[in-house]
C-alpha cells in the first residue's frame, strides 16, 4: 500500500513558530536547573505544555551502568556579603553565581581565604560563567571577573543554603507509535540553569517538533527524551536496553537557537541512514552548513555512540558547544536565542522527518527495458521535447529502484530533489510499476 509524504509543513509559520518557543524559553530561563532536585523537576513537567511526557524517578544511589545516580541536589538561596552585610554576590539575582552542585556552606572568610572558591571570565569581564560540581564535594560562587577584581580586603560571610540528600535524578519521556515498531530518538540535554541556547533550545524545539507530530499517521515510531547530561543519557540506556535495538536513528539536540549555520555531527557508524537523511536536507537549507565526523566528545551523543551500544544518533546544532564566545556563561541568555533560528531548526528538523518517513526502498515491476509510460498517463503526448523534471525523476526511479537502492539514494545519484523522486514513485506505485520491499538501509 502506497504510503503518502507526510507533511507537516502544511500552515507551518517559522516565524510564528519561533516567537512562541521563545516565550517558552522565557518561561523555562530562571529555573535552577541541575542533574537532578526540583529545578529539573519543574522544567521538565512545564513541558507537559506541549505533550504529555511522562516523569521517571530514579532513586540516588541506582546503580547505572559504570556510574551511580548521585545525592539529589537543592538550593533555596545563596550569597556573599561584605563587612557591612551587604550581599555582594547573590544567588537570587542570576542562579549561575554558584557553583553547580556547591555543598551547604555557612562562614566568614578574609578576602584571601574566599579567593581559591571564586570563578570569573577574565576574557570577558562583564560575564558570569557557568561552573559544576557534580561528583566532588566542594563549593563556589561564579562572578564578573570585573567584580572579582574590585573585591577589596577585609571580612566576607560566605552562605549556601543547599542540601544534598537521597532523592531522585527525573528524566521525561514522550513516544509516539507507528505503524512500525523501528524507532527515531530525539534527545535534548536539560540540566543548564540560565543558559538560553545551550540547554533550553534543544528542550523547546523537541517539546514542539513531538507535538507536531502527535495524533499524525506515521510509519515510524518517535522517541523523545529530555534529561540531564551525560548521567540522564547513562540511566536512560541502563533501564532501556531491550527498546534500543529497535532505534534506527537519531539526533542529539541542542544549541538551536544562536544565529550561526547549522552543524551536523555524524553518528559513530559515519554512514548511517540518519547521516544521510540529514546531510541531503541539509545541502538544500542554504549556505554556510557543516558536516563533520564522529568524535567522542560533546553531548549525550557519545553515550549512544558509545561501543557498547554504537546507536545511529547523531548531534544537530547551530553553533556547536564550545565555539561561541557566550559559551557557559551569562551572555547565553534571552537576547542570545533568536526565534527566527528556533523557528528554522523547527522548520529543519520537519523537514528531516518527512524525508525519513518517506524514504523507502522500491523494486521495479517491469525492469526489462523502459516501461510504455504514455499508455499510463505518465508520459507527455508529444514526443521530441526536451525532458522535464518530472519525466527526469519518473526514469531516474524506474532505473535505480532495484530492490537496494533506497528513495533517498536515488534522490543523491540522479542529483534531483527527494520530494520529486517521492512524487515520481507515488505516481509509478499508482500506475502498478513499483513495489515495495523491506530491505531500506539500517
């Protein structure tokens, strides 16, 4: 049965789009986000906006594969004050003064005694960066280095109201079934407090690309997932180990939402079905993109990539981490993430789930020489003129669908675009000139 092009273009607005997900970011900007405690928590329920993800709790102390879930971590306030009492540095006015993760501390401290506990950008010295703790206790405050250096000598009461206790690391889930059972995964990081691009941008155009395609007939099933950097994905693929084989493809989601080109990060195989799809989609989004080959550093593609698990996923983003200035720091912020590129990696990522819902492979029904297309209504009545695309794509598809060649394959050897070779084998199909078989590439 011919399965048609889903679109999901149809009264797409980017720009519309992108507003929206701005606010959205907006909503999620102030959250103290971390692996784990109440500010992942709630980030990760406010996408309920979008589709009704379900909340898994992992208790602390969960063994997950190489790694332990650790302490659940919760802060309710935080600041340094000089002599006079004064807060200095304080926790409510931007949540990346403190060091992520930072131990309940209460004390006073000369100026040199706090010096080795304080972080700052001297290259940039208007902004805060952003630094963790995860796995070692320890404690910090993160400021303008131009603040740091105007720290005179003297007394400072030093206060984290943090604890760390037994709790939960929470990731959310969203599937959306198809007719088959083989799976897409989308993964978006979600443990960045105030960070606009590097965190809340992947997490906004997932949680929209997922309710875009709920209630929709697919032959695929989509899998999305939001958690925490790297021990997220490690207990994700601990408790999912019998759903991974079904994973054809995926992508890892992030910094979506800068003004830079987009940047494709290959999966691990370097040929996969996913690197194909998204490098076609990509030749055709304009000047300036970049493709380039599987390194074991980045985001939560190198836990599905990892040997052991060696999943087809990889990483989709703008400006890839660590190559813009504003970085890890306070400068990712609202003005940073413009809607109009959350509304093209919207646009984009649409884009790759129609080519990877209607890339199939085909067979040819009357391969001994050229089919009499005109008897079928396929072919021009008069004959002589120079071939038109349409025509072009209807003989380029009887030719190379020979049973291997997938519909995206075709579309790159005849140099012709996917939806005209899409269009082109939905007509041959009708005519009864095209099967289907089961063997497209994995």
């Amino acid at each position: 049965m011919t399965l048609p092009l889903v679109n999901l273009h149809e009264d797409f607005d980017a720009e519309v789009e992108g507003r929206q997900l701005h606010n959205f970011v907006a909503r999620l900007y102030p959250f103290c986000r971390s692996i784990t405690g109440d500010g992942l928590r709630d980030s990760l329920a406010a996408l309920k906006q979008f589709v009704p993800v379900a909340l898994h709790e992992v208790p602390s102390g969960t063994q997950v594969l190489d790694w332990v879930v650790p302490p659940e971590w919760n802060i309710r306030d935080a600041w340094i004050a000089d002599a006079a009492g004064k807060r200095i540095v304080d926790f409510r006015q931007h949540n990346l003064h403190v060091v992520n993760y930072s131990m309940p501390v209460r004390t006073r401290l000369t100026l040199a005694e706090l010096k080795p506990h304080l972080h700052s950008v001297p290259e940039h010295p208007d902004w805060i960066p952003y630094r963790t703790s995860y796995f070692r206790e320890c404690w910090g405050f993160c400021l303008s280095h131009r603040q740091r250096q105007s720290l005179a000598d003297g007394e400072y009461e030093v206060c984290i109201d943090s604890t760390l206790e037994p709790g939960h690391l929470t990731f959310a889930e969203f599937r959306i079934e198809g007719e088959s059972k083989d799976e897409f995964l989308f993964s978006a990081h979600s443990c960045h407090p105030s960070l606009a691009n590097d965190n809340l941008s992947g997490m906004a155009v997932a949680a929209r690309l997922a309710q875009l395609l709920h209630g929709r007939q697919l032959r695929h099933t989509y899998r999305f997932l939001w958690a925490p950097g790297t021990i997220g994905a490690i207990t994700w693929l601990a408790r999912n180990r019998n759903a991974l084989s079904n994973i054809r493809g995926g992508l890892v989601l992030s910094c979506l939402g800068d003004l830079g080109a987009f940047h494709y990060k290959r999966s691990r195989r370097e040929n996969a079905r996913v690197d194909s799809v998204v490098e076609h989609i990509l030749t055709g989004s304009g000047p300036g993109h970049s493709v380039e080959v599987f390194e074991p550093m980045g985001y939560d593609e190198r836990q599905f990539c990892s040997p052991g698990f060696d999943l087809p996923v990889g990483r989709l983003s703008r400006t890839p981490n660590g190559r813009y200035a504003e970085y890890h720091t306070s400068a990712d912020n609202l003005e940073f993430v413009r809607p109009a590129s959350l509304g093209g990696s919207l646009d984009l990522l649409l884009r790759i789930v129609e080519t990877w819902e209607a890339n199939r492979t085909l067979r040819n029904l009357a391969p001994h020489g050229e089919p009499q297309l005109g008897k079928r209504g396929l072919y021009r009545s008069t004959g002589g003129l120079a071939s038109d695309t349409d025509e072009a794509a209807l003989l380029w598809v009887l030719n190379l669908a020979d049973g291997t060649r997938s519909l995206l394959d075709i579309a790159k050897r005849s140099h012709l675009s996917f939806a005209a070779v899409s269009a082109a084998t939905a007509r041959l199909e009708r005519a009864g000139l095209l099967a289907e078989t089961n063997s497209i590439q994995r």
